[in-house]
C-alpha cells in the first residue's frame, strides 16, 4: 500500500511538473567586465599624437609590408585591435587614391554589413578632416576611418576583433571601444 501511494506520488510530481511547456534557453556568451575609462598620450617619432586607453597598449605592426609608423593599438581583454596605418602625401592623385582607397576597404563589407553610416569629421583649429565609417553587421571590421590633413599627412585605422564576426557576441565589446575611438579621433593631431 505505502508503495502505491509512493508511486501514484511520483507520477503526479511528473504530471504536474511536465505539465508546462519547456524550452532550452538560448545560448548565453561569457560576462564581460568593463574597465574603466582613463586615458594616456601616445607620441613618437611619427608624425601624429593621440590619445589612447591605459588599458590599451600601442606596438609597431609586426607585419612583413609594415611601414615605421604603422602601429597597433591592441585591446587584450577584448581580443581586438585598432589597426592604423600612415602615409605620407606627396601629390594630389597620391591623396585622392588613399582616400579612395578607404572608402572601397569600408565598402569591401557590404556583402555582410546591415548598413554602412558614414560620418565627416572635421577639427580645422587642429587640421583634422577625414571620414568615419560605422559598419554594422556580422563583418570583419566594425569601425573604419581616415584622418588628413588635406596637404602632408594622412593615417587610416581599422578596428579588427580577432573572432569569427558576430554581432551579438561583440556588441557590448563594440559599443565599448567605439568610445575609445571617439576619443582616439577628438584628441588626434598632426605634429608638423
């Protein structure tokens, strides 16, 4: 009798619980933890100053067809970085192309990318024009942009994650260092 009741027990406990509905949670990515914004002034040799996160580092792109002033700021903790690349303007055809240049690199995701904003950026007390562009979308490079002077100087960066492109997974990483950006941009200048 007491393992009838115990059994009779057991299938209304199974009933009832599985009486709902179930469906697994969708998959869920690893917590990031944000540091603190603080930022500090990188200058060299090269012919550009800016300011960068402390949580950044800045390195000599290591690459075999890197020029002396291509560097690379790499984020560790978001395994990504911030790619730039310098070129000096010697002629009016050589600027034109670079600028050419970085807008077909932006445009090269548009096979992947929802949308592509472009945004001008222009700082005339400090010479300082160029174009951002914002990709949105499972692509290579989320952020894109070049800075001029429109006479001597001209650097492009690219921001890179070094993960398989998805959105959802890089978001919050994203919105985090397109700050960072703003402020690489906002405090940019020309040495010369």
């Amino acid at each position: 009798m007491l393992k009838l009741a115990a059994c009779c027990l057991v299938i209304l406990l199974l009933a009832v619980g599985c009486g709902q509905d179930y469906s697994p949670k969708p998959r869920g990515y690893y917590h990031i933890n944000l540091p603190k914004k603080a930022y500090q002034q990188y200058d060299s040799t090269c012919p550009y100053a800016f300011s960068y996160p402390v949580y950044a580092r800045v390195a000599q792109d290591s690459a075999k067809n890197a020029q002396p002033c291509f560097l690379d700021v790499s984020f560790k903790e978001f395994n990504s970085r911030l790619h730039l690349t310098y070129q000096p303007i010697t002629s009016k055809k050589i600027f034109n192309d670079l600028v050419e240049e970085a807008r077909s690199f932006a445009f090269k995701h548009t096979v992947k990318a929802t949308a592509i904003d472009e945004a001008t950026i222009s700082y005339p007390n400090k010479k300082v024009y160029g174009t951002l562009y914002a990709i949105d979308g499972n692509t290579a490079s989320a952020i894109q942009f070049f800075l001029t002077d429109s006479n001597k100087n001209y650097i492009r960066g690219a921001l890179y994650f070094n993960e398989k492109p998805n959105l959802d997974s890089i978001q919050p990483a994203l919105n985090f260092l397109k700050k960072d950006i703003d402020v690489f941009i906002k405090t940019f200048r020309w040495k010369n």
